[in-house]
C-alpha cells in the first residue's frame, strides 16, 4: 500500500485568488476593530467564504455587498475598504474564468 505525499507545488486559480481576498478582508476587519458593526459584518464576511456561497457566486455577491454597506456605514478604516475593492475585482475575475471554462 503507498502513502500520498504533500503536493510539491499548488496551482493558483481565479477561485484561489477569491479565497485569498476574502481571508485578508477578514483579517483586515479584524485587526481594525473596533468600528461600528463589525459582528455584523465578520458574518457576511464568514457567509461569503462559506461553502454555500462557493457553490452560488451570486450568493457571494450578496454578502460581498452587504459588507460594503456596513463598511461604509460604519466608517471603516481604509485598509478593510480596500480589501473590499479586491474581493469584488477578484470575484469578477473568477465569475470570467468559469464563463471562459478555466474554472469549475
């Protein structure tokens, strides 16, 4: 019987890009805190990333939107609004790559 060993090498994908922004918007909302609704906004944050959401990038979308809104209405600092624009820019990018068949 053999043993699977560790992938030497991993290959970066549009939807590996997309998981990437989500967990640095995370961290970003993370480290900002405090600011106004921040529970709410890490769960819309945890409800883009979840396996749902991966499945329904529309979904995604939803939740991508939802913590614009309460970025914006919560004055977020500037490091979570731009982590933000590269979630939306990395979701587009992902959204292109399986219309293009490059992901499934």
């Amino acid at each position: 019987m053999g043993f699977h060993t560790e992938p030497d090498h991993y290959e970066r994908t549009a939807m590996s890009d997309l998981q990437g922004a989500w967990q640095n918007l995370r961290d970003a909302v993370v480290k900002a805190q405090p600011f106004h609704s921040i529970d709410r906004m890490l769960f819309h944050i945890d409800e883009g990333m979840s396996w749902e959401s991966v499945r329904d990038l529309g979904r995604m979308r939803k939740a991508l939107l939802l913590s614009r809104n309460i970025a914006a209405q919560g004055e977020a600092p500037e490091d979570v609004t731009f982590w933000i624009g590269e979630v939306s820019t990395n979701l587009d990018e992902a959204v292109a790559a399986i219309a293009e068949g490059e992901c499934r």
